[in-house]
C-alpha cells in the first residue's frame, strides 16, 4: 500500500464532494464542459456519501471540519429538494 498524498486532507476531500454534488445539482457549471446540467441521482448519491462520512467520523473531526461537514450536508439537501421540484435531471439553460 502506498503513502497517502500529502496534499490530500479531509477538507480537501469533502470540497471535492460538495463541488460535485453542486455541479450535479445545478448550481455550478461541469469543469469539463462548462454546461449546467442537472442529475439527481448522482447528487443524491454524492449527498449520501458526505452524510455516512459525516456519521462516520462523529467525534473524531476538528471543529473547522465539523462545521464545514454539517453546513455543507445541510445546504445541500435544502437544495437538492429546491432542484427536485422542478423536475428530473436535465439540462439548465444559462
């Protein structure tokens, strides 16, 4: 097993997941191809894996990485449910 990356921590990590989650929601454009799409089954997913590691790492998270934790699960399911109800995944148009 190798060593971990230096410059991978646990904040970096959960940024990673709150900007996919965002670009799978809508809110940001894909870095790939700059369009804004919608796709909620694969936000629903990136919302669930921040919500298991969120219960997984209860107790063992700094304060900083606590609070990021829990506002970033908490502002993304209130907008998860706003994308929902205008409908299934599709394109956004600018």
């Amino acid at each position: 097993m190798s060593q971990p990356d230096a410059s991978l921590t646990f904040v970096s990590y959960i940024s990673g997941l709150v900007l996919a989650a965002s670009v799978y929601i809508g809110d940001e454009p894909d870095p790939m191809t700059g369009i804004r799409s919608v796709n909620l089954v694969s936000a629903g997913h990136a919302i669930d894996v921040l919500t298991m590691l969120e219960e997984k790492t209860r107790g063992n998270l700094t304060d900083d990485e606590r609070r990021l934790l829990e506002s970033a699960v908490h502002e993304l399911r209130a907008k998860y449910m706003e994308a929902s109800k205008r409908g299934p995944s599709r394109i956004v148009t600018p």
